[in-house]
C-alpha cells in the first residue's frame, strides 16, 4: 500500500512538472515573440530576424511559428533582400500550408519578383516570375482585397513583356533581319493581343511582310488589323499601308502577265517601296 501511494505521488509530481514545464515554455516563446516583433516595428530588422529564427527553430510547434517565419519574410523584404525574402515567405508557404499568413507570404513572394522587375532593355526573367506568382495569388484567394492590385499588377507586367518584345522586332527591323522582326511581331500579336503593342505589332508587321515581298500575306494581316482595331488612332495609317499592299499587288500582276520582259520591270517596282532593303 505503502509502495503504491508513493508511485502516485511520483506521477502527481511529475504531471504537475510536465504542466509547468510546457507553461513556462509558452510563456517562453511568447515573451521572446513580443520582442522580436517590438524589434522589427522599430526598424531593427537584424536583431528581429535572430530573435524570430530561435523561435522558428526551438519552437516549431507553438502557436507563434508560422507568424514569426511570416516575420523572418518581412525582415527582409523590409531591407529589400527579395531573393531572402522569397525563401522565407516560401519556407511558410510549403512547410504551414494551413497558416493564415500563407496568402499574405504568397502575395509578398509577388511583391519580391515584382521589385527585382528590371526595365524593359534587360532580361525579364523576374518579370515572368512575378506574373505567375500574382497569377497564383488571384487563382486561390480571389476575394482577398489585394487581388485587386494583384491583377493590375499583371496587366502592368505583361504589358511590360510586350513593350520588350515590340522594341526587340523594330530593333531587327532596322537591322533589316526582316525574318525575326517578323517572330517578335507575331510574338506580340498571339501573346499580348490585348496590349497597346498589339496593333503596333500588326502594322509593323504589315511592313516587314512588304520588306520581304510578301504582299498577299501584308494585306492579309492590315485587313485582320481593321477588323480587330476598327476604331483605332492608327486606322489612317493602316489605310495608307493598305493602299500601298494593294497597288503592289496589282503592280505584281501587271509585271507577271508582260511576260519574258517582266523581271527587270518587277524589280523596279519593288524596289519603289521605300521600306525595302535587304531581301529574306
């Protein structure tokens, strides 16, 4: 009786212990969360990612880790290490897929491709990067009020995308390599169709195509500018170029039916336009 009393006593003992011990530790993580988070509200990013990495580290199952490994993302994003950033609000994303601040870290992964986006004259890897992460964002939290931003963001980007692909075709258009002009214009054209650079697309494409002789295919695709763009400000210019398209094509037929005494006729013909240089 004796020996069992005693055993009851050890195991009271060492409940209550086991009680105390996990209270003291939820004190514990949450007293070192206060100061953390006081430290990141005051700027001192350094000191807060320390004090949020113990936490992320020695505390993984309190009710604070997903928050404080939120933090860890926000101290550098704050100091403008995107690619940190990343990791971290990623780090939340894959490992505390259920925690609130997921859509919060998913936008903010945007948020750091967005800002490391360079101008149009460099690569736009990050560019793309961020379109899919925002794409990602308004795909599975469409009712979160910054899905809104998200979306703009997108058309800001793509917009981006086709500025970058109009600039590379004008600029083998000058360097009269008509043939990959005409891949970026086209590149414009089916991927950004709904651009400002999409009709610029179509007219530069209209003169690359006449460039290369290839009248039947030019008027095909200044009648396909008409029909999608009616009401554009280019429409005059499209007007004249179509006017161009079709007295080439009528100066062809008329070249083609003289017969042997045709080509040298033709050449001068062509050679009229005043786009014409090299040939494909």
């Amino acid at each position: 009786m004796r020996l069992l009393c005693g055993i009851l006593l050890v195991s009271v003992v060492l409940l209550a212990g086991c009680g105390s011990t996990k209270e003291a530790a939820t004190l514990a993580v949450e007293d070192l969360f206060l100061k953390a988070k006081a430290l990141f509200d005051d700027g001192n990013y350094l000191e807060a990612i320390n004090q949020f990495t113990v936490i992320t580290l020695q505390y993984q199952g309190s009710s604070r880790a997903a928050e404080a490994q939120y933090y860890l993302g926000e101290c550098h994003y704050k100091r403008g290490e995107y690619l940190l950033a990343i990791y971290e609000y990623s780090t939340l994303r894959r490992n505390m897929p259920a925690s609130p601040f997921v859509a919060d870290a998913q936008y903010k992964i945007s948020m750091c491709y967005y800002n490391l986006s360079p101008k149009v004259s460099l690569d736009q890897q990050y560019t793309k990067k961020a379109i899919d992460e925002f794409q990602t964002f308004v795909e599975y939290y469409p009712s979160n009020p910054l899905a809104v931003d998200a979306d703009a963001k997108i058309k800001e980007l793509t917009n981006r995308l086709a500025e970058k692909a109009y600039e590379t075709a004008q600029l083998y258009t000058t360097l009269e390599y008509y043939k990959a002009a005409q891949f970026y214009y086209d590149d414009v054209i089916e991927k950004y169709h709904d651009t400002q650079y999409a009709p610029l697309a179509y007219l530069g494409k209209v003169q690359v195509l006449m460039a290369r002789k290839h009248y039947a295919e030019a008027l095909a695709a200044i009648n396909k500018f008409i029909e999608r763009f009616p009401d554009s400000v280019l429409r005059h210019k499209a007007d004249q170029l179509k006017e161009s398209v079709e007295n080439e094509l009528k100066s062809s037929k008329q070249v083609t039916g003289k017969g042997s005494g045709s080509r040298e006729d033709g050449a001068s013909v062509t050679n009229a336009y005043t786009g014409l240089h090299k040939t494909p």
